[in-house]
C-alpha cells in the first residue's frame, strides 16, 4: 500500500474542513 510522506491538509474552518482534518490524522497514524 502507498505510505505518504506528508499529508497537506488545506482549511477554511469550516465544519467541513474539521472533518477532513480528522480523517487526514486518522490515515496518518495508519
């Protein structure tokens, strides 16, 4: 499976966004 390095994670602050966010931390721990 592919590992990336660096996961960009680009923001409004919306709701949206803080969703995003989360699921980006959650691959990133994988």
């Amino acid at each position: 499976m592919f590992a990336p390095k660096n996961i960009l994670v680009p923001t409004d602050f919306s709701v949206y966004a803080d969703n995003a966010l989360k699921q980006a931390i959650d691959i990133a721990k994988q």
